[in-house]
C-alpha cells in the first residue's frame, strides 16, 4: 500500500489549518494524507469537515474517507487566527521534526508543509535556520539542496535564495552554482522522469551580461561552468538573457530554468500561476513539497485564503512518491 502524505499544520494561528480542511474537500479519499497538528485547533474551526484523530499513519488511509485525519501534537496555547503566539513556536518546530521522521521511517510517503512564521520561530525557539528548506536539510544531514517552483508549463530555480540582492554576486560561486545544476539534473531525472533534461540558465546581468558591458559574472564564472557541465554530458542552455527567458514560446525549449537570484526565479512562475505554484526540496533524501505562499496572518480566519497552492503540493507530493515507487 502507497504511504500516505506527511503534511505538517505550520503555524497555526495562519492559513494553515484552514487550506488543510479545504484541501481534503477537494482531494478526500482520492489523496490519503494526514496532518500533524493539535487536534483542537481543527475542531475549534468552523466548517463541515469531520475531523479524525488517528495513532498512527497507516490509519489515514482509511480514515481519510471520513474526514480529516489527524495525527495529535499538542501545543501549549489555543491558536486564535491571525494572532500568531510565540508561545506555540516550539511545538511548529517538534511537528516538523516529526514529520521528517515518520518520512524516514517509510511510515508517511512524502513530507508537505504548511507556512511557518520564521519571526514566530526566531523569538519563541531559537529557530537557527533562515527557513523551512535550511532547517529540513539540517534535519537530514545533507550539506546542501535545491528549492524548485513549479507550475503547470514552468519549473523554476533560484541559485541563491533569501539573501539581499547587493550580496549575489559574492554568494554565486562555481561550487554553488554547480550543485544546484547538478541537483536540478539529477532530479528531473529521478522525481520528474527526464530522461535528459534541458535546463537553460540565466545570466546575472541585464542581457546576460552583454559581452561584458554589464558585469562580467557571465564570462569569468557562469559559461565556463556550463561548457565543463556539458563536457559532461548536461543539456544546458546559456547563459540566457532572464528578460527573455520566460515568454511562451522560450518556455517550450527547456523542461527547467535556473536562475541566479530568488526574484529572478519568483517573479515570472507567480505571474504565471500565482495561487497555483508548489515548491518542491531537491537533494533531500525524502520528498518535500510546500504551497509557494506564507503564513498570510493577514487574511487568516477570514474565509479568504485560497487552497489551491496547498492542493497542487499534496497532489505534487503523490506524483512523486508514485514516479519513485514509494510505499510502505
């Protein structure tokens, strides 16, 4: 029997707990996921999603047909929506820490995340890591992975990630960029089923440089890079100009893009599908998928929030534990 989907409840004072009910609406017993969370903050919800608690994974298989199953994790205070509390920090934290062992364990098939407030985290635990996909690496031991968006058309990767733009240039270094193209390779191989995937890459520069007139970075680390990639048998493209990268019909030329820097990335995959793209963890020895959106504090409680990220990650999720032939 295929393991069913980890999906961790983040924050729960966000848009977590309420895309999650929205999302067994949408998927019941088609999908079995379960959700790590205090049970209390679903039931305190709103709503006509039965929710039921489960001891242990391989239960959510059957009780996913009955309404929401959820694996309890208590928290210290009752989650009140749109008014995070540090106070429940700690056990955001123990939730994920969780989740990553049972995915170890082969008892859940893949992990999928909900937002986490990392101000939440950084005052009421501690929280070390910039975010999610940091902390999931230390989690597993692994000195470095890759942060993927995809959306239907599009997969997108920044090279470097949540650091200001004027530090790029000294972040972007050969080694880096090399395991992110490596990382990207290897997984359209393995997760997306490429067998050889073109991945075309963006220059740093306005027009990738433009022989120099604009910086650089092009001649002197990123196209010497990719002719000693080639040489060993990767199917790259560029340095590309970012600026015409992405229109419909550049699209069709490569099944992945990486980029050098986060907006690089974000900005053309959310102005293509902006409720609907997943962020999917390359490198990690387990499969991880997330909604590409934050904790929405905002809006939360509201009846606003949109599921459909959330929806496109669990599903996401499923393919890939199916493409890899997971089950427990």
């Amino acid at each position: 029997m295929t393991a069913p989907v980890a999906l961790t409840c983040g924050d729960p004072a966000g848009i977590g707990p309420e895309i999650t009910l929205a999302a067994w609406r949408a998927l019941g017993r088609d999908l079995p996921f379960f959700v790590i969370g205090d049970i209390g903050h679903f039931r305190a919800l709103d709503g006509d999603v039965p929710v039921v608690e489960i001891k242990a994974p391989p239960e959510a298989a059957d009780a996913v047909a009955r309404g929401l199953p959820v694996l309890h994790h208590p928290f210290p205070v009752p989650a009140i929506a749109g008014q995070p509390d540090q106070a429940n920090a700690p056990a955001v934290v123990e939730v994920i820490e969780r989740a990553v062992d049972l995915v170890r364990k082969n008892q859940a098939g893949a992990l999928c995340t909900n937002p986490i407030s990392k101000e939440m985290l950084h005052k009421g635990a501690d929280f070390a890591f910039p975010g999610h996909t940091e902390f999931l690496a230390h989690l597993a031991g692994i000195r470095r992975v890759v942060m993927m968006l995809t959306a239907p058309g599009l997969r997108v990767v920044p090279t470097t990630i949540h650091i200001a733009l004027r530090d790029v240039p000294r972040a972007l270094t050969a080694d880096l960029l090399r395991d992110t193209l490596t990382i990207t390779d290897r997984a359209l191989r393995q997760d997306f089923g490429i067998n050889c995937p073109r991945i075309a890459v963006a220059g740093l520069n306005p027009h990738a440089g433009e022989g120099g007139a604009m910086g650089d970075e092009e001649i002197t680390l990123i196209a010497p890079l990719l002719d000693n990639l080639r040489a060993s048998g990767m199917n790259l493209l560029g340095p590309l100009p970012a600026d015409t990268m992405f229109h419909a019909e550049a699209r069709e030329t490569y099944d992945a893009a990486v980029c050098m820097y986060h907006d690089q990335a974000l900005a053309p995959i959310k102005t293509l599908d902006f409720h609907g793209g997943t962020n999917v963890t390359l490198g990690l020895p387990f499969i991880r998928t997330s909604p590409d959106h934050g904790t929405a504090f905002g809006i939360a409680g509201s009846g606003r929030a949109n599921p459909s990220s959330l929806i496109a990650a669990l599903r996401q999720a499923a393919e890939l534990v199916a493409r890899r032939g997971g089950a427990a």
